[in-house]
C-alpha cells in the first residue's frame, strides 16, 4: 500500500460525485423533516443508495492509495486536524446512508434505485396493503435517530472541510484547492 497518492482525475471525480451529492442529500434531508414533503422519500433513498455505492468505491481507493501528500509544511496540529477531518468524512459517507437504508429497510418502507431496482421491498399488511409494517421496530428507531444525529454532525464536518479549503486558498495561498480543482 502506498502511503502518498497522488490526486488523478478518478480520485478528484469521486470527490466531488460524492461531495456534490451529500449536499444535495443534506439540503433535501432538511426540507423533508421541515415541511412534511414526504413524496420526496423515494428520489432522497434512490441517490442515497447510490451515494453509498459510489462512497465505498471512493473509500476503498482511498485505503489502497493511501492519502495524498500535503501541498506545503504545516503545523503537526493541523495535519492531525486535516486526517481526522478526511477520515472523518470517509466515514461518514459510507455509514450515513447505511443508517438511512437501515431505518428505512427495517422500518418497513423499503427502499430501491427509482423503482428500477427494488433492495428491500415495502412490508404491506396482509390485511390492508395500504398499512406498513415494521420489519423491526428497534432497528428502524435505531437507523432513525443515529441517520438523522450523525447527518447534523456530518454537516458540520463538511461546513469545517469547506472552511479549511477555503483556509487554504485564501490565507495560505497554497495549491490545496486548486489541486482538488484538478488544475
């Protein structure tokens, strides 16, 4: 395994498929939950099961290439900073839509890729097939809450990575946006 990557077009392409997607995710995920848009559900769990895919992807180049050196010298504080935070996120975009297709899976409602492809089908009542039922109530209560806590945390995350990029374009005056840019 190497310890240093350089950032190729395929990593720069995963960053921003997956970055691009998340904020999609995050923006519908809050006018959902604040206005009841409830028919919104199915476009939200179909780009989230994508995401998943396309973040374990990411991840796993990632740990076979290694992380990409640092443009410049930086304090050790803020290199520790810097891997915690990508580690961080890596994480985070696997696990938060396992935790959404877990709630939604267990909770009874299902869910697949724009109704091409069904993962785990709808639980109907045997007497009412307008009635759903919980596959498991614990795990849906589960997926539910840690989807929704960790998507706030993951948010701020996010809102700290763009603030560190940000950093570093603009007070540091180093290449670390721009190589993310691909230039």
């Amino acid at each position: 395994m190497k310890r240093e990557a350089e950032l190729d077009t395929p990593a720069i392409a995963l960053h921003w498929a997956v970055g691009i997607t998340i904020l999609f995710l995050i923006a519908t995920g809050l006018y959902m939950t604040a206005t009841e848009s409830w028919h919104l559900y199915p476009l939200h769990k179909s780009i989230g099961v994508l995401l998943f895919a396309i973040a374990v992807t990411r991840a796993i180049r990632r740990l076979r290439a290694g992380w990409p050196r640092p443009v410049s010298t930086y304090e050790r504080i803020e290199q520790f900073l810097s891997k915690g935070t990508h580690s961080l996120l890596l994480v985070g975009s696997v696990v938060v839509p396992l935790l959404g297709m877990l709630y939604s899976g267990a909770s009874g409602h299902g869910f697949g890729i724009f109704g091409l492809a069904t993962i785990v089908p709808p639980n109907h009542s045997a007497t009412d097939p307008n009635v759903i039922v919980p596959y498991s109530e614990y795990w849906a209560l589960v997926g539910q809450r840690t989807h929704r806590v960790l998507a706030y945390l993951f948010a701020g995350l996010i809102a700290l990575h763009v603030i560190g990029a940000l950093k570093h374009h603009f007070f540091d005056r180093d290449r670390t946006l721009l190589r993310m840019l691909g230039r």
